[in-house]
DNA sequence: CCGAATCCTAACGGATACTG
DNA sequence: CAGTATCCGTTAGGATTCGG
C-alpha cells in the first residue's frame, strides 16, 4: 500500500469520510478503475472501512479505521521528509547527471585518444 | 526510492560500507540488474556514495550519504509500524477474503434462491 | 569483481463499454 | 452513482551474455 494512489487517498480521508466519486474528483488523474482498485487493497489492508448504503442512486462512503489513522501519521513524516529534502535530492540528480555527461562521451567517440 | 530492495538496501548499509557482492549476498533473491539498478537510482537521489578502487580486481564500495542516514530514520519509523501491526493486517486479509468467498457464490449459482 | 546491454515475459495501468 | 469486465499499450524485472 505504499504507491501513489494509497497514499493521496489516504492523506484525503484522513481529514473527513468521502464517497467514492469525491476521491475520483479529489485525486488529479486517477482513473476508474485505478481507485478502486486501490479502494479495495487498502479494505483488505484495514486500512479503510467501506460503506454501502442501500438507496438510490448508491452511495458508498470510505473512511480511515483506527489503523489507517495510525498509519497516516507514519506516513507523513515521510512526506515531511520529502518536502523537507526536495531541494537536495534536486541537486544530487544535477550533480549525478552532470558527472554522467562527462564521462559517456569518451566510450561513444574514442577516436584518436 | 521506495521499492523493496531500496528498503533492503538501505537498511543494510546504515550498519556498515558494504561491497556490491556483499549487498548482492546479503539480499536474498535479488537480480544482479535489479541491484544495479537500485544502487544508480540510489546514488542520482544522493541517498548512497559509490567509491571504485581503481584495483584488480575491481572494488566499489557504497556507503550511505548523510541524506540518506536521515531517511534512514523516517524509513525505521515505517518498518516498526509494519512489524507492529503485521498481525492486525494478516487479521484484516482474513477477514475480508472470507466475507468476498460468502458474497462471490450468489453470482455464480443463483439457480433457485 | 562490477556492471552494461539485450531479450523476453508478466504485471501495471489507462480507455472504454456495460451492469445494478 | 459505483462499480465490473475487457482490451491493449507500457513498463518492470529476471536470465543471459559480453566488457573493463
């Protein structure tokens, strides 16, 4: 449960329950079927409860259980982390990009050393 | 960085420098592509340092950067969390298989309710 | 010993159409 | 509205081979 959908879903509910069309809405990008498939790993994680109520049109809400919630505080101090290390991990990509380009050149073009 | 053998990786290295075929042996079933692969990633993020020793044969020792001692940190916070609470998830997958085996059946015979 | 390159298979994930 | 089923392109990753 540790991919992307996971973990913007669970950062949603964490703060109130939401129907299923709220997450698609909620969530840039995330497809049908992608959500609910996610909906159902982090069910049968425990992570989430699902919620049917018998009327019409249907309506399904998702909450967090009493371990999703623990898991969301261990989930954000990663993304703390993350945010709080972007601007490193940006310039080690630099810095590794740049030692890369210096040394490619020599193996595709070795003519007259 | 958030794949299994990253874990694995980091995990390993926040003991002690360790050689490739140290961490190869130490990871068990990892694909000698797949470490590789791992460990450039690793690097570009600047969460490891690769150290060649211009020998023979060749040694190249990795060894965690302090960026990555730091996410070292954040990632223990995790995996306790997992071992914590393993059980109440093995609990959660039984407990949702079985109501899916008690629901799935109507579907398939629903000759005479 | 360390690693790059190639090949090939399985899983991931999007788009679409259909159901209750 | 909230899914399920199907098709299908993309990618992850193992096995293998070659190079420094």
């Amino acid at each position: 449960m540790a991919d992307k959908w996971s973990l913007l879903v669970i950062a949603l509910l964490d703060r109130h329950t939401m129907r299923f069309s709220e997450l698609r809405r909620a969530i840039d990008g995330v497809s049908q079927r992608m959500l609910t498939v996610t909906l159902r790993h982090l069910e049968r994680d425990g992570i989430i409860s699902r919620t049917v109520y018998p009327v019409v049109p249907p309506r399904v809400d998702y909450e967090l259980t009493p371990l999703g919630m623990s898991l969301h505080q261990v989930i954000k101090s990663l993304v703390t982390w993350t945010e709080e290390h972007q601007q490193e991990i940006a310039a080690a990509h630099a810095a590794y990009d740049e030692r890369v380009a210096r040394e490619e050149p020599e193996l595709v073009s070795p003519r007259r050393g």
